[in-house]
C-alpha cells in the first residue's frame, strides 16, 4: 500500500477508510506516527449524525497528499492483517455497502476530481475514484450475505444485496465517482453482485491471486485513471442507417441533456456540402462513464430502409472538458461508406477481425444478461455460424447435395475467432469460477479494440534469439521442445520454454528475460495490466497455456499443414513425436468443431510476422 500511495503524483486528493465490523476513516492532519480514526457504524447505511463529526468536524479526511504523506504512512504502518482467530476467510465480517456510502459521503462534501457533466442537470458533481482492495464478500450490513450458501436465507439475503447494489450504484454514478474493486485471495468475493456499482461507474472488477506485484501494479495504474464522466459522444448517420446498440462505457442521455452538453449547432459533412444541423436533430447521445484510453465502446448500426444513395456518411462527435468552467473542445471524426448491391462485393468488403469483436461482444453482453445467460448465448453463437453459412454460401442449384456446407472464406477468421470465444475465458472451462468467467466478460465488454482482439484470439510469438519474435498461429504444434513462446490473451500472458531451451542455463535465463521484455512492451498501456507468468515444458503450470492453443493435433496432416504451416519444417519422425507427446484431450480442434455444425472448415490465411522488442514489425 505504501508503494501505491508513493507511486501517486503530489497533488493527487487521498484519503483511507477500512472497513470491518464497522468502518474507520483515518484523520490525515494527526501527528506524525500516530493513527486516529472516525468509527462509522457497519450494520446499516450511515445516519447523518454518523457523519457529522467526519463531514463538519475539525479533522482532516481528504487532502493532497503532498501535505499528508507523513500522516498516510503512519496510517498505513498502523494496519495490521487479520489473524487465523478471525475465523475462515470467507466468514469474517466485512461492511463493505457502509464503508462506500461513507466514501461517497466524504468526496460529496470535501470534493474529488471536478466533473463537468451533472447527471441531474443542476449544479456540477464533484467527481473521484474509490479503490476498494478485499479480501473476501460483504458479510455484515446492507448489500452483506451474512448466511451459508446452504441456508434457506441465503436466496432471500442475495436479493437483498442486489438490490441495495443497484440503489448504490446510482447513488454514486449521480456524484460522478468511479469505483474500482481490486479482489486479492482465493475466496470468492461476489463479483457478480459487484458488477452492477462498477459498471454504472465505470470502474472495474479484478480478480487478483494475491496482494503481490500484480496488485501493486493494477492499483498504481487504477489510482491513476481519470476520474468523473467528462465526455460525452454523439452519433450520426444517413438516411436510411441507424445506431441500434452501444456496449462499453456509456449510458444513453435523455434529449434536454444532451442539448445542453453539446454545441447549438454543428457543420455536418454531406458529400461535397456541408449543413448546419441544429443539436436537436436524430444524433444518438451517449454520456462516457470513463475517459480511460484503455476502455472503448463498441457502435452498432442498422438498416431501417433501402439506402437511396451510392454512399452513407457516419459521423461521430467527441465533446470533452477539462474542468468546471472551461471550454468545450468538439472532435469530429466522418467516414463516407460506398454502397452496393452485390452480395459477393459486400462480403468481400467485410473486415473479418472488427466483425467478429463486434458479435463477440454482443455474445459477452448476452451472457451477462440474466435473460439470456452463458449456456444460451453459446448457442446463439453455433446458430450464427450456420446462418452466416446459410446466407453468404448457398448451395447452387442443381449441385449435388454434400455432407458438409461450405463457409465463405472470405470471413474465416470471424469462425475462428467465434471459436476461440467458446473456448476461452469468457465462455469456455479455462476458469473455474462463475466469477471468474463474469469478470472476464465485463473486461471484455468495456476493453479497447486492440486489448479486446487479443482477448477473444490469443496472439501467439515465437522467440527467434537476441529481441526477434516471430507470430504464429496459436495452435498446440508450435509447443516444440526447441522454441519459447509467448501467448497474449489480453488480459494474462504466458510464457513457455520448451525443455531443450531449458536445459541451457544460459539460453533459458536469455529467453526468460526476453518474453518477460516483450510482453510488457506488449502490454504497455493497457488496464488490467497483465502479468507475464513464465515455465518450463512439462510443469504443472504449463496447462494454462496449453489450454488456451487449438489442439490441432487432433487433425489430419494435411490440414495440420494448411493451419499450421511451419509444421511442415519438420522431420516425419520429429513430427510424429511431437503430435504424440500431447495428452488425450476431448476438446475439438476448429476444423472439428465446424464439423460439428456440419460446415467445412474454410482456408485460415497463416501469415507469419516478424515482431521486434521496440515495437517494429515486418513480413518475414
């Protein structure tokens, strides 16, 4: 915690509350070396009489922690962990509903961040972050779960807590305050019942294996995270073109809001003209709950008619603010899209990578409707499959009829990728926990394009000597015992040294230090910040990789070379033993898993790129 906090720049507002029983809030004016505290009760919501001694009193609660540095470190010195006496883990009291009202509370009256957008359209919210660190779920107090998952009270208790959840959620998104929650442990903390506060927040749920590095690298980023919902983007588009859907960060703003956060007009471009449109036109308005870079949101549109014309314009406007009282700063971005009637044009038009992170996220926010859920939404997946089958690669007529329908190679890396979203962390067994797979969604839903691509199709890197990668297709062939690998998957990496590389002390430690080097060069800029995990060949831990690869193994050589191409470099005996070394497995290659669905497999364009540590890339 002492790094975090010295991590922070000088003028950055701190201030600590722990919560328990009850919650304690630190007076950041006390001496030096001593810790003093404010007790808020932890068994209901705060009372303003609670409160009052912590918002009217003398004390100091929130300060730049240029002048309470000395007070924080004593504050922080003063914590001590839990001992075994206070029972298993998962049981011990934690008011953790209390002890964020409290924080609410104290950033509504001392002031955070200043935010230029009101959710109520009256006076400026006064905006900030809160970075709650558990260990375990709220058991005590409002949004708590006191009871086993075994008593008949914990149904009615769960319901409770939810709705409490919601009712906070709103609460804190009106004060423009950002909540991230940074879970460290083994035991379950209740991330599903969590996702609703961090979601209308724009905040984030981690799921961390301890308190170690990855936390203190995850916090310092967290803490520094612009805070408060200062944008807000407005979409436009042609006559007979619609915005049906918006998934990330953002929330929809009645139309009185959004005319009074945007410009009274506009110069639209059309074609060579350009109109003044009036803010009170069809735009769709979205209020951004984050200005994070490493978050995006994800546009959708629809036809509503026939489309008039041989081009379509969309046009999308970021509004910003730096502060209460400062100039709105307009950036406009419009794309004009050629039209066509050909179906063979538009499918050849189509880019197969944006395609597929698009449907991968509506599939995400399927699964994390309660409506819908992860089961359905896996067939709703199989079902585009063959529909995409169905529509771009009809049999012809008069052909004879095949026991598998062929799949438009035009859009093979959108079957892949579909694929992989069943297979992976998002979807598929990789993660244990139900919780566990509901964070990786909400990463997911809410990630910037290139974060969320490697999320939903794992980039894999062979090490090549000195700082040169070379990018393969991530298939279980490329686990040769010669090579070390890289595997990007968004969020976590992984690094595998093969056992011949291993054996050489000097050549293990030289490609140890060079997948550690390039995963975080890979990783620069993104939150979570993921944490490269190296082991050798053979080891427990190796499963997480290999569980992660198409276990193309399981296909026949030719289409083995086809996926895989670099296979074919091998010796017919080396190859051999390489295909047999790998453990029985059920799960299906993707040329399998398309067979199921009765689709022949299409042709998967292996190119093959170079990657340098200093970020320069080139065709091999």
């Amino acid at each position: 915690m002492l790094e975090i906090v010295r991590g922070l720049p000088a003028t950055t507002r701190v201030g600590i509350a722990t919560y328990a029983a009850s919650v304690a809030v630190y007076d950041l004016s006390a001496a030096a070396g001593v810790a003093s505290a404010e007790v808020v009760p932890g068994t209901r919501s705060p009372m303003p009489s609670d409160l009052h001694s912590l918002l009217y009193g003398a004390g100091t609660f929130l300060a730049p922690l240029s002048s309470c540095l000395a007070a924080v470190e004593a504050v922080i010195g003063a914590l001590r962990p839990a001992v075994s006496a206070a029972g298993p883990v998962h049981g011990r009291p934690r008011c953790l509903g209390p002890a964020l009202e409290t924080a609410a509370a104290l950033l509504k009256r001392g002031g955070g961040v200043p935010s230029t957008l009101d959710p109520s359209g009256g006076e400026e919210a006064k905006g900030g972050r809160v970075l709650v660190c558990i260990g375990g779920p709220a058991t005590r107090g409002p949004g708590g779960i006191a009871v086993e998952e075994e008593s008949e009270l914990y149904d009615f208790e769960e319901q409770a807590a939810k709705t409490y959840i919601d009712e906070l959620s709103t609460t804190v998104a009106a004060l423009a305050v950002s909540v991230d929650i940074l879970a460290g442990g083994r035991a379950a903390v209740g991330a599903t019942r969590l996702a609703p506060l961090v979601a209308a927040t724009g905040g984030i749920v981690l799921l961390l294996e301890d308190f170690g590095t990855s936390f203190v690298s995850n916090a310092l980023v967290a803490a520094r995270r612009c805070a408060g919902r200062s944008a807000v983007l407005s979409v436009r588009a042609s006559p007979g073109v619609a915005c049906a859907r918006v998934i990330g960060a953002a929330e929809a703003m009645t139309t009185d809001a959004a005319a009074a956060l945007t410009a009274p007009s506009l110069l639209m471009l059309a074609g060579d003209r350009e109109l003044n449109i009036s803010s009170e036109d069809t735009a769709d308005v979205f209020r951004l709950k984050s200005t994070d870079p490493s978050q995006g949101v994800a546009v959708f549109f629809e036809y509503t008619e026939d489309l008039p014309a041989n081009f379509v314009y969309v046009q999308f406007v970021l509004w910003t603010s730096s502060g209460p009282g400062a100039a709105r700063v307009a950036r406009c971005m419009t794309r004009r899209l050629p039209t066509t009637g050909s179906q063979r044009a538009y499918l050849r038009a189509v880019h197969a990578p944006t395609a597929a992170l698009l449907a991968a996220k509506k599939v995400a926010l399927d699964a994390q409707s309660s409506a819908v859920g992860p089961a359905e939404a896996v067939q709703r997946i199989e079902a585009r499959i063959a529909d995409v089958a169905e529509v771009f690669s009809p049999p012809l007529d008069g052909a004879e009829p095949t026991l598998l329908h062929d799949f438009p190679e035009e859009l093979a890396g959108f079957a892949e990728a579909m694929y992989h979203l069943l297979r992976g962390p998002m979807l598929g067994r990789l993660l244990g926990h139900e919780d566990e797979r509901a964070v990786a969604r909400a990463h997911f839903l809410t990630a910037g394009a290139d974060t969320a691509a490697c999320m939903l199709v794992p980039q894999l890197y062979v090490w090549r000597g000195l700082d040169s990668f070379e990018q393969v297709p991530p298939a279980d062939l490329a686990l040769q015992a010669t090579d070390a690998l890289l595997l990007d998957h968004g969020t976590a990496m992984f690094a595998w040294i093969g056992r011949d590389v291993a054996a050489d002390n000097t050549t293990a430690a030289a490609a140890r230090a060079s997948l550690v080097t390039f995963g975080e060069t890979l990783a620069r800029g993104r939150f979570p910040v993921p944490q490269v995990k190296v082991f050798n060949q053979g080891s427990s831990a190796a499963r997480y990789m290999v569980s992660r690869l198409v276990p193309l193994h399981r296909d026949a050589l030719h289409e083995q070379d086809a996926r895989y191409p670099p296979v074919q470099l091998l010796a017919p005996d080396a190859r051999k033993a390489l295909t047999e070394s790998f453990l029985p497995t059920e799960e299906p290659s993707f040329v399998l898993w398309m067979r199921e669905l009765g689709l022949a497999a299409p042709t998967l364009d292996a190119s093959v790129k170079l990657f340098m540590e200093s970020g320069d890339t080139g065709a091999s």
